[in-house]
C-alpha cells in the first residue's frame, strides 16, 4: 500500500510539474481572458461506464473544478460555466434534486478554496428560482468573495440568454420609467430640452447590457462546448458574436488538462482574427 502510495504521489508531482511547464510555454502567447463552458455529456458518460444515475453528474462537478484550477494556473481571469438552465427543471425531479445537492457542495468546496486563493464566485441567473437555502447560500458566498478581483469563477444556475435579456429589458425600463417620473417632476415647465430627454427615455444597447445577469464579467473569448454538439442551447448568445466556439467531442467528465491546452493554441493562432472583429464592433 505504501509503495502505491508513493507511485501515485510521484506520477501527480510529475504530472503537476508537466502541465506547469506547458502552461509556461502558452503564456508565451496571448491568453484568453475569458473561458465559458457548456458542460455536456455527464449523462451519455454514466450510461456508458454503465454507472448509476447521478453518477455522471459528480465527476463532472470533479471536472469542473479540475477545470477552474487549470484556467488559475494558466491565467485566465475569468471562467463561466453552464450550470443549470432554467429548461432543466423539466427534468426528472431526483435529477433535478441531484444537481441542487452538487451545486451546494460546489459552494462549499468554493468557499475553501476562496479562503486560501482570491477567488471570486458569481452566481448568474434568475436566483429566485432556487430553494431559499441554496439561494441563501449563493447570495453568502458572492458576499463573502467580493473584494476579490484576480480570478473570477461565475456559476450559471436557473439561467438561459432569453431570460437574461427580458430580465435586462424589464430592469432598464424600471431606470427609464423612474428618471421619467423624477424628471417630469422636477421639470414640469422647462421645455428646452424636450429632445435630449427623449433620448434618455430610450432604451440603448449601455442599458441592455448593463442589466445582464452576465453583466459581472466581459465578453467570453471562448466558448467550450463538451459532447460532440454545436448548438449554444440558449446559452451566452448575446456575448459570443466574437468568441472562439470549440466543440469537443469527449463528455464533459472526460475533459482535461490536455483538451484545454488544445482550444488555447487553436485560440492563439486565431488570435488577429478576434481582435480585428472586436475591433469592428467598437
């Protein structure tokens, strides 16, 4: 037991070292800021390693913090997963119950972590579609990480990019009917600047895109998608116009190290493309 011990712990410090050396070697070259991901396939796994139900969903929960430690080590600033859409609660409840149990197992491991690391942890969606306890808990934990600036972990639960877009509409023109109302107040008999306050009654792309629930993080300059597959499932539409899209063919508890450092050198050699795009947009 004790020489297996040994091997074991001397194949994860070479490999640990391996993966370091590597990732030298890609800072060398321009590195994502941002990485957001559509973990996909923990199902497809568990049927096929003939697991029981459920069990494909804990070693991608594995996965994806195997991922968030990859993308510190590397450098990304930013890394956004796809959690739970607001279409899974279609699902078989035990599913459904299943995932809530990861998620607030998720947050507590994140919690650990952010004690050591300055991380921090978003939670992105609509949260009160939540139980009040995991709710609670999320709402602690963005509370308790939200000086932090140098690593950004957002967790989409309970969302998808149609909902976050009428959320957006419906809040600017909550601002918009609130400026009217101070303004038509406060200026009942200036007409002078009827024009310039019709402008500020509309609504405008700052607005939009200031009242996102992605709203905590810039645009993505990736989006990784586990599977095989090539939709976005309502995912991130708004902010990917510009991002590199990597369909990997492995289930999502089968990603690693090595898949990342495969979507970063094709990111690399796209890298003059994305930046004039950007620049286009501007």
């Amino acid at each position: 037991m004790d020489k297996e011990y040994f091997l074991t712990k001397v194949l994860s410090c070479w490999s640990s070292f391996i993966r370091r050396v590597v990732f030298c070697v890609l800072r060398v070259g321009p590195i994502p800021t941002h990485i957001a991901v559509i973990m996909d396939g923990n199902r497809r796994y568990a049927k096929r390693k003939l697991l029981e139900e459920g069990a494909g969903h804990d070693a991608g929960a594995m996965a994806l913090l195997n991922l968030i430690i990859y993308c510190y080590e590397l450098g990304v600033k930013y890394i956004t997963a796809y959690a739970f859409s607001i279409d899974n609660f279609r699902r078989k409840p035990s599913e459904v119950q299943k995932i809530m149990d990861l998620l607030k197992e998720c947050m507590t491991v994140l919690a650990k972590i952010a004690k050591h690391h300055p991380i921090k942890v978003n939670f992105a969606g609509n949260l009160e579609l939540l139980n009040a306890e995991l709710r609670d808990e999320a709402c602690k934990l963005m509370g308790a990480t939200a000086e932090y600036s140098k690593f950004v972990v957002t967790i989409c639960v309970c969302y998808c990019c149609t909902d976050d877009i009428v959320h957006s509409v419906e809040e600017s023109c909550r601002e918009k009917c609130y400026y009217h109302s101070y303004i038509g107040d406060s200026h009942d008999d200036d007409k002078d600047d009827d024009d310039k306050d019709d402008e500020r009654h509309m609504i405008n792309l700052v607005d939009i895109e200031k009242n996102m629930y992605m709203a905590v993080t810039p645009d993505p300059d990736i989006l990784i998608r586990t599977g095989d597959k090539h939709r976005l499932s309502n995912f991130l539409q708004w902010q990917t116009c510009h991002s590199l899209l990597a369909s990997l063919s492995t289930d999502w508890p089968e990603i690693g190290v090595w898949h990342l450092v495969k979507v970063v050198i094709d990111f690399q050699q796209n890298y003059d493309y994305f930046v004039r795009k950007r620049l286009q947009q501007l």
